[in-house]
C-alpha cells in the first residue's frame, strides 16, 4: 500500500508545480472601474465632440476631469496569482493633468494622454484621451415664447456660463410628458393642454440645471354648428349653437356674420333676426384661428298671420265635400295647411281639405299652418244622412168627425237628418192632412166626413212616399159603460164594444172623492186620486168586458174612512194592436160609483 501512495503524491506535486508555471505564463491584462468617473466611448456623440490631440488618441475612449477636481483611478489587474499588481500611471502633459499614484487631478483646460500601466509588464497597459474640462457653473434657457399649442413645436435654447465651458451639452427633460415631448435639440412639441417644467441637465458632470415652465395650450380645431340650414320669419328670431372643437380648446370665443344684413342679421351669442324673405349665410368663425369656421344656411320667409275659413261644406255619409280657406298675408312664403277631424268617427279630412262624411253628425275640422307659424283655424262641419226610405207608424187612422189626431212617418235610417214632408189627401171631402209645424214627419189628421180617404206622405230627401188609410166616423162612442160598482175597496167596470172595431186595449181612469167631494189619495206612485184600470185582452164587437180581465195600475188602499165616491172614465183603447183612440174629455164615457157603507 505505501508503495502506491508514495508515486501518487508525487504526481499531484508535479501538476501543481504544472499550473503554477502555466498561470505565471498567462497575459496580464487590466481593468478600470469606470463607475464613477466621466467616460465616455469613442465613437459617441459626445466622444466626437471633445476631439483632439493625435489620431491615435482620437480612437481612445476619453475622460473627462473637471479642473481642480481628483479622480482616483480604480484598477483591477489580472491573473489573481501575479505578484506584482501595482500599476503606474502617466500624463502626457503634466501641466494639464496631475498624477499622484493612482489619482488624477485636472490642472488646467486642455487634453492629453492618460495611460494606466502594469509595473510588471508595462506593455499591458490601458489609455484614455484625458480631457480637463472647464465645468458648466450656471445654464439659462431661451425660447421666443412659453407656450406651445397643442401640435406645435418651440424650440428652446440653453445658454451656459462660463462662455468657456468645454462640454456645453445638456439633457433635457419633461416633468409632464402628457402636456408636451422635448427632443435632444431642445423642440418641445405640445401634446395636450396643460402645464409643464422642462428641465436642461449639463453633461459635463457638475449637474448643473435650469428650469423653464411651458404652458401648452389647446387650439380650436373645429367649430359645429346645431343646424347647417335653419328658416326664420320675417321680424322673427332663431338661435345658433356653436361648439368648439376639442372640448379642451383654451379660447372658445367666436365671431358671427352675415353673408347679407338685409335678409338676416346676427348678433354676437349666435340670435339671429329675420328681415325680409330672401336667403344668405351665417358665419361662425373662431377669434383665435380666423381659418376654423362653420356656415349655416338661413332661409328667411313670410310667415302666415291668419287662417279663415270659407262656409262649411254640405257633406252626407259615404259623400265628401271639398272645404275652403284663406291665408293673409297674400306673400306669405309657405300658405300650405294640415287638416285634422276632431271626430273621425263622424268625417275625416285629406291633405287637400277634401271631407268625407262617416256617420251623421258634427264634427270641427282645424286646420294648422306648416310654415312654423302654428296659425289655426276651425270650422264646424254637420254630416247629414240622406233618407232612405219612409213607412208610416200606423196602417190606419181612425178619425173621429170633427176631431184632429196625429200620426207618424218614420224614415230609414233612423238617423236620417232631413225630416222635411209634404203630405196630401185623396179626398179631402173626407179628410185634411198638415204636417206639424216642428216636426214635418208627422202629420195631424181632421175628419171632416164619415167616410174612408188615403193620406201621402212625400219626404223632402229622396222624394220616398208612405201612406195610411183614414176612417172617419163616430169612434169615440165606440165603447159603453154597462155596469160600475164598487166591491170593499176597489172599483170595477163592465164595456161593451158597442161598434164594429176590434178592440185590443182600454184604459180607464178611477177617481176617488170623499163625502165633501175632495180627493182622497189612491195613487200609490203619486199619491194623487186617480189610478188606471187597463183591459188588455181583445174585445171583438157587441162583446162586454169580463170583471177578471182587469188589472189595476199604481192602486193603493185609501187611508180615509170617508170615501164617498168613485168615479169612472175611459179615456183611451187601441183598435187591432194599431191605433190608439184618445177620447176627448167631453166624449169619454163616465160613471159614478157611490160607496155604500
């Protein structure tokens, strides 16, 4: 075993004695910690601004020392097993730049040759182009204005003292980038109303830095109007609205003119004032930016003042009818109407003013001006219903002689509107026709001898004709009181039709009277004396009424215990479910039932 271990030491002492020999041999190199110093590569802007010396130096890196100011030069040299690690630095120009073993002190403006050197191996060395510059002390900035619109660019331009300052560069900055952008020259470029700080940082190194505010500011871009084409009356007004464009805009004032004050003036808030009919342009122009504007169109008419309407059609159903109108002034520039119904249940109304009926009746028609006026006007137009066709209510009238009764003419349809008749007679001997005085469809019927006779009716619309045959004799002796009596408190009568008729109803008045002849109540609805027996079942002739058939109308038991007296009149009856029979007064047959207590 220890015959082993003894060889393997020693090759282990070998390589290592090996890489020993092969670190000792390996190129020194250096390395400067430029972390706090001014440096700056060759090839950069400012590296090619600080040119100088030799063609050499020019391709080296350069520092930048500021007079009176030491820099201690930090350097690493490589491999970590060299001994000797010391470095050695030189000046070109000892009276620019001062060494003191690793610290350099700028003496004086100017440039020279800086060189870092191994002390083992002074070939292994680092250069710079050393230049001690005269700093920056204060920095001013001009411009021609401090403010910038929105889209535009100033430039600003800095100023430093002293005036032999080596690097007169700055950096410039925005506080506000939103507001507004400043490039390497200086061009600050407006982005957004607001405020900013541009701030110029000299490059040299001594921070040195200058303030300036900018304010941008917000331009019109572009106006709108509410309306690009408006009308105005004549000695009216109407009203422009303009809106400036962006919404950020600083200065949103405007101007307004017209293209032609004798149509159309307009004030400085955009009113503008009709003066005579006729057309021209509104201009609404920004006072900050004479090239943003917007236009409207105005059209200036005569408006219409009054509405009249002429007589009201005649218009039936299903029929139509054409209204007529007037407009003042005669000039007015727009006279067109709209025509509404109130009722187009009753008539309805075209754009022309044509109306048509739809049922009869009344209905107001308006009419409104269109050219903005609101002028209206109303005529109340009937529609009438054309008749038809006529029927009597009757088939016969029975007439008494001497005596007038009335009948009916009734007109199809019902809602007929003219009621006008003519009425005749075939004999006139027999009988005489006149219509009534407020209601011409009816017509009042005198006997003037027994005898049988037709009466016409002729409607006044159309020219339709009905007709009833008359009877003229003694009708109203037609019934007789044969029997009245009284049985405990009611009152009962027997008829006989005494005639020729059928006869389908009768009415018969019963009055109650106490011994001294005053009423005694016995009418349950009115509380008067008299109530109504009626017989409804038909009586044919020389046949009597029987007790049963009767039925008492509103009757109530009379309260007085003095009832003397009843009294019994037929005062009506209808023949054959036609014709009702009024019997006068003076003929209505009468009998007086005496209560025997």
């Amino acid at each position: 075993m220890k015959k082993i271990l003894i060889p393997l030491l020693v090759l282990a002492l070998i390589c290592i004695g090996l890489a020993a020999a092969a670190e000792e041999n390996e190129a020194i190199r250096l390395e400067v910690n430029t972390r706090k110093l001014q440096v700056y590569d060759r090839g950069t802007a400012m590296a090619a601004e600080l040119t100088g010396g030799t063609a050499q130096e020019e391709e080296l890196s350069v520092l930048v020392i500021p007079v009176k100011k030491t820099c201690q030069m930090q350097v690493t040299v490589t491999p970590k097993t060299l001994k000797n690690k010391k470095v050695t630095l030189t000046a070109g120009d000892p009276e620019i730049l001062k060494i003191s073993g690793n610290q350099v002190t700028g003496l004086k403006p100017g440039s020279t040759l800086l060189t870092i050197a191994s002390a083992q191996d002074p070939e292994a060395k680092v250069q710079y182009r050393a230049v001690v510059s005269q700093p920056v002390k204060r920095i001013s900035v001009t411009t021609s204005r401090k403010s910038v619109a929105a889209g535009e660019t100033i430039t600003l331009t800095p100023e430093f003292l002293p005036e032999d300052a080596t690097i007169r560069r700055v950096t410039w900055i925005s506080s506000n980038e939103k507001a507004a952008t400043v490039d390497a020259n200086g061009t600050v470029t407006g982005l957004a109303r607001g405020n900013t700080r541009i701030s110029a940082i000299a490059e040299d190194g001594s921070n040195v830095r200058a303030n300036i505010s900018i304010q941008v500011t917000q331009n019109a871009e572009e106006i709108l109007l509410d309306r690009t084409e408006l009308t105005v009356n004549a000695g009216g007004t109407a009203n422009l609205k303009a809106t400036v464009l962006p919404a950020a805009t600083n200065d949103k004032s405007v101007a307004w003119s017209s293209s032609d004050e004798s149509i159309a003036t307009v004030n400085a808030r955009g009113r503008i004032t009709g003066i005579r009919q006729g057309e021209c342009e509104i201009t609404c122009v920004s006072q900050v930016n004479g090239e943003i504007r917007a236009k409207a169109a105005v059209h200036v008419q005569q408006p219409v003042k009054k509405v009249t309407f002429g007589e009201a059609p005649t218009v039936y159903v299903n029929e139509t009818g054409r209204l007529t109108w007037n407009t003042e002034p005669a000039d007015a520039t727009n006279p067109a109407l709209t025509f509404r119904s109130a009722n187009e249940k009753v008539l309805t109304v075209s754009e022309d003013g044509t109306v048509t009926g739809i049922k009869a009746g009344e209905a107001t028609v308006i009419a409104t001006t269109t050219d903005g006026s609101n002028r209206q006007a109303r005529v109340k137009v009937r529609v009438f219903q054309h008749v038809t066709g006529v029927h009597m209510r009757r088939k016969t009238a029975y007439i008494d002689l001497g005596a007038t009764s009335s009948t009916s003419a009734i007109l199809e349809p019902s809602n007929a509107t003219n009621h006008n008749m003519t009425w005749e007679t075939a004999d006139a001997s027999v009988a005489k026709a006149e219509p009534l005085a407020k209601q011409k469809n009816r017509v009042n019927i005198t006997g003037v001898r027994a005898g049988e006779t037709t009466v016409t009716g002729t409607t006044e619309d159309g020219g339709f004709k009905a007709s009833i045959l008359v009877k003229v004799g003694n009708w109203e002796k037609a019934l007789k009181i044969t029997e009245a009596k009284v049985k405990g408190a009611d009152a009962y009568v027997t008829l006989k039709n005494d005639s020729e008729l059928t006869i389908t109803s009768i009415t018969v008045e019963v009055s109650v009277f106490d011994n001294e002849g005053k009423p005694v109540p016995s009418n349950k609805k009115d509380n008067s004396n008299t109530y109504q027996m009626v017989y409804k079942k038909t009586l044919n002739p020389g046949a009597s009424t029987k007790e049963k058939d009767w039925k008492t109308v509103n009757f109530k038991l009379p309260e007085s215990t003095t009832v003397h007296e009843y009294v019994v009149k037929v005062t009506e009856f209808e023949i054959d479910h036609d014709w009702i029979k009024l019997i006068r007064k003076k003929n209505q047959p009468t009998k007086k039932c005496p209560v025997h207590l």
